[in-house]
C-alpha cells in the first residue's frame, strides 16, 4: 500500500497487526454489525490475524492517532483493471465522513494507478453504508436479490439485498477532502 496520507486530524496508514490489533478488537466488539460480517475476532491473537491477512490490500483509517476503520481494495485484477472495494468504522467514528473520504481517497489512488472499475456493495438495508458508496462518487448499478446471508439483529441466519456500485475511471470525481 502507498505511504501515509495526512489531512487534518484524520489520516490513511498501514496497518501494524501487533500495534493495531486491540484498537481493532475493540471497534469490532463495540459493533454487533462488524461482527456479522467479517471474520469471528474473539481474541487479540484472531486480530493480529485478520490484520496480517488484509495488511497487503488496505489501509488503517486513523483519527487523532487512534485506528477508527479500515479502508480495502482486494480481488485485484490486472488484466481487467479491477478492484473490489471494502470499508468499515468504528460506531464511535461514524457520521463525520471519514469512511467516504477514506473511500474516495484510496479510490483515486488506484484510479491513478491505471485500475479502470472499482467495485463494491452494500446490503440493502445499510443506508449508511450505501450513502458513503455514493459519496465517494460510485455509481449504482443494480440489486443483487439475497446474495448475503448473515445472523441478523435477532441472531437468525437470513438472507440480504445488495446494491451494486461501481466507480470507473472516466467518472467525474466526488468533491471531498483526501484523507
């Protein structure tokens, strides 16, 4: 991933497993949410884990020097020019824009970089998350009927929605701050 970036007092680095695996670990057990949807991190040692696994492909999204999110590109593909995007923040982080300037920010990186489409998605009743896609400037391409299936709010297994977006290349970039 590219050097830190620093604008104001949030900023994108790298991830540190070892230094940053209990600012994860807490982020996750504050959020039930984060919890249905990535891999189970029960411990310090599933943390550093989790972070040695996505260290290549993302980047720690960092406010007045504490680790609030993550921001991620992976499923790279060269040939097409492609990238499947990701992001999460903490709950105490949430509602001041980072995850769609962190978003943008990375986007524009690998834009740059001669990737062409960038894509990702967001379950239907997400409306947080579908509003930072679209800040972030991704365009919406459609619903993928149940194609998620996590514990829900109850602890029953169910089926989610998922808008498709999509940002190319040739797509006017959104007006944010970098990160």
């Amino acid at each position: 991933m590219s050097p830190p970036t620093q604008a104001g007092p949030a900023r994108l680095r790298p991830w540190h497993p070892e230094r940053d695996a209990a600012a994860v670990l807490a982020a996750f057990d504050a959020s039930a949410d984060l919890h249905r949807q990535a891999p189970p991190l029960a411990s310090l040692a599933d943390a550093q884990a989790y972070l040695a696994d996505i260290a290549a492909d993302a980047l720690a999204i960092e406010l007045h020097g504490e680790v609030v999110g993550c921001v991620m590109a992976s499923a790279r593909d060269a040939r097409h020019g492609t990238a499947w995007m990701s992001y999460w923040l903490a709950p105490s982080a949430r509602g001041q824009g980072l995850a769609s300037r962190a978003l943008d920010t990375l986007s524009r990186r690998l834009l740059a970089d001669g990737l062409h489409r960038l894509e990702l998605g967001a379950r239907t009743n997400n409306p947080a998350s579908i509003a930072v896609a679209e800040r972030a400037g991704y365009q919406r391409e459609g619903v993928e009927r149940e194609r998620l299936r996590y514990v829900d709010e109850r602890g029953v297994v169910a089926r989610f929605d998922v808008v498709r977006f999509a940002r190319l290349a040739t797509d006017a970039p959104p007006r944010l701050a970098p990160l």
